[in-house]
C-alpha cells in the first residue's frame, strides 16, 4: 500500500465556504480544508449545542494535518478512527457538565491524504464527493432514515428529498445512545482527483448532475465553492451551507522549492476560536473566505432581518491565528478553549492534541479520571443537600407538632371521664393518633343526671380559657342539676297549667343548654315558688 519510489508525489490543495444561509440566525456547520486534512461536521442540537459539537469534532481532527503523520496509510486510518471516538467522548463529556447542551452532536465527514491514498472517514449524513475523469461518485451513505427507506426499496431517492422525516439521522456523533464509529474506506489516489465534502444544506437541494456539472466546469476551487453555496441558497436552502473542495495536485519533483502550500482554512463554527486549532496543527490558520451576497436580493434582506450577533461574528472578515509559541513572542498568549481535547506540550516543544499520542492519551485519563471525582463529589453534595432538606423538614414538623401541643395545653374543656363530667387540659382533638388532652380533675355530677342536650355537649366538650373558668362552668352545672328536682316537685296543678306555657318553669330549664342554663333556671324556680305560696295568683294569671 505504501507509495513506490517512483511513483509521483501528490499534495492536497483545499479551500472552504460556510455561510449561515437565509433562515437560520446561528453556523452550526464546522469545516476544515488543509494540506493533508478536508473534513465537513454539520452540528446539531440548538442554538449552542450545534456549533459546539461541530468545533469539537473539527478539533479533535486537526491534528492529522500535520507533516509528521502521512507516511502510514493504516496508522492514519487508525488514527482517524480513534479521533472521531475521541470527539463523541468528548461531546457527552461536554453535554454532562453543561446541561444547555445536553442533546447535541455532530455528523462527521473527513478525508485525508496519506502516501498516495485517500482515507475517508464518515458518520451522519454530510456528504463526500469524488470527482474522477469527470464522472462524479458519492462515497459516503448517508446514516439517515430515508436513506434507509431507499436501501429497503420503500421510496426512491427522488421521494426521499421531500419526506418528512428526511432530517432522521441514525448515526451521529454526540450525546445520543449511538454507535459513534465512523465507517472507514481506503482507495488509491489519482492525480486530478477532487473531493467535495458538503453539508446538507447544499446537497439536499442540488441535484447531483448540477454538482457534477459545476465541479468539472469552475477549475477555480474557491470560485466554484461560491458557486456551490450561491446555488444551494438560491435553491431554497433552509438551512446552513458548507462546501470544503480539495484537489489532488502532482509533484514531480518532491524536493522543490515551489510546492504546493497553504494556510489550513477554518470555516464555520469553529472559525470563532482559530488559536485553539492553530496549537493543534502548530501551524497558522486563517478563518475561511465569506460568501460573495447579493445584497440587494430578497432572501438576502430577509436574512439580514433573522441573524443575530454570533451570525456577524462568523461573518467578519477572514483573519489569520498564529500558535502559541508565535504569541508568545508577540506577548499575546491568552488562554484558550481546547474543545475537551487536551493539548500537551512535549518534551521537544512541539505542541500535540492527537489521542493516539501517550502524553495526550495520558492527559485524556487525567481529565477523565477529574471528571469522575468531580462527578462523584458532586453527587455526594447533591445527597448531603437532600438529607439537610429532609432533616430541615423533619425539624419543621416536629417544631410545629410541639407549637401545637403547647397551644393546646393553654386550653381546658369540660367532658365525660367514667359517667362523670370531668376537666380536661388541651383540647379535644389528636394528632398523629396522640391525643392532645388529659383529665385534670373530676366534679362528682353524675352524666346521668343531665338532659341529652347537655350531654351532647359534653361529648362535643364545652371549651373554656383556664381552669378556674371550667371550675367555675362545672359549679353553675352542678346548681342546675340540683334545681331540676325541685322543679318538677313543686305543685302539682301549677307544674301540669305550666307545662302549656313554654318559656317558663322546669320544662324549659330541662331543655336548656349548660351555657345558658343560668338564666333559665333562675326564671324557672323564681316562678315555680312565686306558684306554690299564692296558688290563686297564679290561677288568675292563667
């Protein structure tokens, strides 16, 4: 598989477009177009989510740009392999610790050159292209549900570009319970070959002769990735468009002066932090050339109305990033973002994110082994929150069981103990089945003694504020009881005339209550002696 000696040499020589399209207000698109290295991610989950997940992905790829890595075909294809992996663990790593972008993920669509062959990488629904002798291939399957239908015969591809499930992916990289593995493919390259890697914003409106025609046709790479995106928009595009084009150029002489070279060009989301991927590569990036608008177009002022902030900043003009060790000379080496790769520094200054390298591998562990005693503390503080919670509760209740008790122990209430009227302490209730009174003292009248309404009351308990009142309420009973005799005793006559009057004499202090009993029996008597000394008074009263 390795190169022959005398085969020539071929360079890679790419360029990128990204552009946020008329609809959305945020890039979620990331892409990479270097010497060595083409890749297409295409982000999902939200306004934050998406962007995140495809800068991750392109970071966690860069590494494969750099000089030292193209001499082995199957370590390289490797090497890709593990660091797509890496990405996705990297993603829900992410998606763990901040929960806004919990859901999110990436498609991922990459190729490189390595020895005189193409190894491409793939997983979603993002797209690679090869143009060969003018007859254009798609590589790449689409990890997607109506691709699915298509496979099984179920609808034809024409059907498939207005399904309604047509933005199902199967496969992604990110926070989803998903084989992150890419499919990897290995073929000899050719010279003249060009790749198109695309998001599908572009190809799920440009039919793939319209491709073909405009890769073969615009020999120019960054007039016909204007071209690409230009036509996907005004194809009616509704979402981000992306277009990464790389050629294979030959060299017959290897050890010249003038080869082929460029700056890696970032594109989309991941344009945002250049410095980040300018450590990876150890090498200067600039941020991909913007798209050519017509500005006076209607879709082009309805965008201007829908894009936000972070839109303008991803539009601004292209810019260049140096590594840190340049920074450092110029005195401008803030801290970056290294997009959960860690990025170490060997023992020979060369600056490596490749997981495959020990120290970073290492770093990697590191970190995961911090991830997960952060992870732990943070449930035992979660626990310890819950148990001070619950305790706090339990105080509450246990607080408020007692403000009760000591309420009700200020209160008295007169009631039956043993077929006699009886004085309690608390009121006549229970909580949690624990009764909240007590008997203090018995007065020695007899329940039997009492009318049924009076003895109503007493199962009910007649309520008073202390001890002296219920003593004082239980002597008026006991005065009443004494009078209901001598009321019914008195004279015959009187009681038999007055028993047709009601209002007055013994039957209305029988029927009385103990609150008002007082006065009943007081009018009561005071009439039924007034009968007994002056019986013909009372007779001409009747």
């Amino acid at each position: 598989m390795p190169q022959s000696a005398t085969s020539p040499t071929l360079f890679l020589y790419s360029t990128t477009i990204s552009d946020v399209g008329t609809v959305r207000s945020n890039n979620q698109d990331s892409s990479f177009a270097g010497e060595h290295l083409i890749a297409i991610c295409d982000g999902m989950g939200g306004h934050a989510g998406g962007d995140t997940a495809s800068t991750i992905a392109i970071r966690s790829l860069a590494h494969i740009e750099r000089d030292d890595v193209r001499s082995n075909v199957r370590a390289v294809s490797s090497m890709m392999e593990t660091s797509v992996m890496a990405a996705h663990d990297a993603i829900v790593g992410k998606a763990k610790r901040e929960r806004k972008l919990a859901g999110m993920g990436t498609t991922v669509t990459a190729v490189a050159l390595v020895s005189g062959y193409w190894i491409l990488a793939h997983i979603g629904d993002s797209r690679a292209y090869l143009l060969r002798d003018g007859k254009l291939t798609r590589m790449t399957n689409d990890h997607s549900y109506v691709q699915h239908l298509i496979d099984t015969g179920r609808i034809t591809p024409a059907e498939a570009r207005n399904h309604p499930q047509r933005n199902v992916v199967m496969r992604v990289l990110g926070d989803f319970d998903i084989d992150p593995r890419p499919d990897i493919a290995i073929c000899a390259a050719h010279p003249a070959d060009r790749w198109m890697l695309c998001s599908d914003g572009l190809d799920g409106v440009l039919e793939d002769s319209t491709i073909e025609e405009t890769l073969v046709h615009i020999s120019d790479q960054g007039e016909c990735a204007q071209q690409l995106v230009s036509m996907a928009l005004k194809a009616g595009s509704t979402d981000n468009v992306t277009a990464v084009i790389g050629d294979a150029t030959l060299a017959l002489d290897a050890d010249a002066f003038d080869l082929p070279h460029q700056t890696p060009l970032i594109g989309g989301a991941a344009a945002a932090s250049l410095e980040a991927i300018a450590d990876i590569v150890n090498e200067p990036v600039a941020s991909a050339p913007n798209l050519r608008h017509d500005n006076d177009s209607p879709a082009q002022r309805a965008a201007a109305l829908t894009q936000d902030q972070d839109t303008q900043v991803q539009t601004a003009e292209p810019r260049v990033a140096q590594p840190s060790s340049m920074r450092e000379k110029a005195g401008d080496d803030g801290e970056i973002d290294t997009g959960e790769i860690p990025i170490v520094q060997k023992r020979d200054g060369r600056i490596s994110a490749d997981p495959n390298d020990p120290e970073v591998a290492k770093a990697i562990r590191r970190e995961q082994v911090q991830e997960r005693q952060y992870s732990r503390s943070r449930r035992v503080r979660r626990r310890i929150r819950v148990l001070i919670a619950v305790l706090v509760l339990l105080a509450a209740m246990v607080g408020g069981a007692f403000a009760a008790w000591r309420w009700s122990q200020s209160k008295y209430y007169l009631g039956e103990a043993d077929g006699v009227v009886s004085i309690y302490q608390g009121v006549n209730t229970n909580l949690f089945g624990y009764p909240l009174s007590h008997r203090v003292e018995g007065t020695g009248i007899k329940v039997s003694q009492l009318p049924q309404s009076w003895r109503d009351q007493l199962d009910q308990g007649i309520t008073v504020d202390s001890l002296s009142e219920a003593r004082s309420h239980a002597r008026l009973i006991e005065r009443e009881v004494k009078s209901l005799p001598e009321s019914a005793g008195s004279n015959g006559k009187s009681a038999k005339q007055g028993s047709a009057k009601s209002g007055s004499g013994a039957s209305a202090t029988a029927g009385a209550t103990p609150s008002a009993s007082s006065s009943a029996s007081s009018s009561g008597a005071a009439a039924s002696k007034s009968a007994a000394a002056n019986p013909s008074k009372s007779k001409g009263a009747e």
